[in-house]
C-alpha cells in the first residue's frame, strides 16, 4: 500500500508567495503612497487650499479697492478721514474724546 501524502512542499510555497503578494499589493492599494487613504487625504487638502485661496482672493480685491479708492484719480474723502484718525490719531475740534 502506498500512502498519499498531503500536496507536495513545492505547490504549498507557490500557493503562499501569491498570497503574500497579493497581501503585500492589497495593502498597498489601501494604504501606500498612491492608495485610497493617501488620495482621500490629498483632495481634503485640495479642497482646504482652495477655500483659503477664495478668502486670499477676497482679501487682495478688498485691498485693491481701498488703495484705488485713496489714490491721486479718486479721493474717497470717508475713507481718508478715517484712516486719518486710525493712523495719526487725528479728532475734529467739535469731538470729544472719551478713553
């Protein structure tokens, strides 16, 4: 009588290498420098940048509209007189101070 052995040692090892790999590239799919974590992660950044460019935006038209409305063509007399007293601390004489 012969007796059958389990399957040979050579088909066991073939059998745990592609498991291994396909562990190995399973995880790096999930996890790895390009894996779907990592491209979650990198369009919550996008979308962070971009929201910070828009207040950037809304900040520089802001400024451009100040440094237009003081400019030599056109003289904004409100916007001088207040940056007047913030600047320089200037009052009119029929003001009174209060600190």
């Amino acid at each position: 009588m012969t007796r059958r052995k389990g399957a040979p040692i050579g088909v066991v090892l073939y059998f745990a290498t592609l498991l291994m790999l396909g562990l190995y590239f399973a995880f790096a799919a999930v996890q790895g420098d390009y894996g779907i974590f990592k491209r979650a992660e990198v369009e919550a950044e996008g979308r962070a940048l971009a929201e910070e460019l828009a207040i950037l935006h809304a900040d520089v038209a802001r400024m451009e509209n100040l440094t237009r409305r003081l400019s030599d063509t056109y003289l904004d007399l409100d916007l001088l007189d207040q940056q007047a007293r913030d600047v320089l601390g200037l009052v009119r004489a029929d003001e009174i101070v209060i600190r």
